[in-house]
C-alpha cells in the first residue's frame, strides 16, 4: 500500500493522539438514530466503533475513516 505524505502524516499524528488522548464516538453524532457510543483510549474507540456500525447499521468504516472522525472532533 503506497501512502502520501497526507496520510502519513495523519497516521503520525494519530500515534500521538492513540497515546495521549481518551477520544468518544457516538452513532449520533454520525447521523444514526442509535445510543451507542464508546470513549476510551484510541485504539479500543476505533474496534469497538466499527464493530458496532459494521453489525448493527451495515457499514464498514475502515480505520482510516474513524481516524479521521477522531480527528475531526478534534
């Protein structure tokens, strides 16, 4: 997988945040009518999200996309 300088340095800066920072994802603010929502460490938002939008609405985020939704809410 070849990977440009952008997400490279998404990639950095979410090692960072993975480190660092407790991050929470909540189907609300995405749109769906659901009350799941997960906080913790990085990694663990990331799994447990995209499990749950994969099973329970059919979509499957890849974790590029939940990066990048973590980052957003800055």
């Amino acid at each position: 997988m070849k990977l440009n300088l952008l997400q490279i340095w998404i990639y950095l800066y979410f090692l960072i945040i993975e480190i660092t920072l407790m991050v929470k994802l909540a189907c609300k603010d995405y749109g769906f009518e659901c009350d799941f929502e997960v906080e913790g460490d990085a990694s663990k938002v990331i799994e447990e999200f995209g499990k749950h939008t994969l099973e329970e609405h059919g979509i499957d985020y890849g974790k590029e996309s939940l990066i990048q939704f973590i980052l957003r809410k800055g």
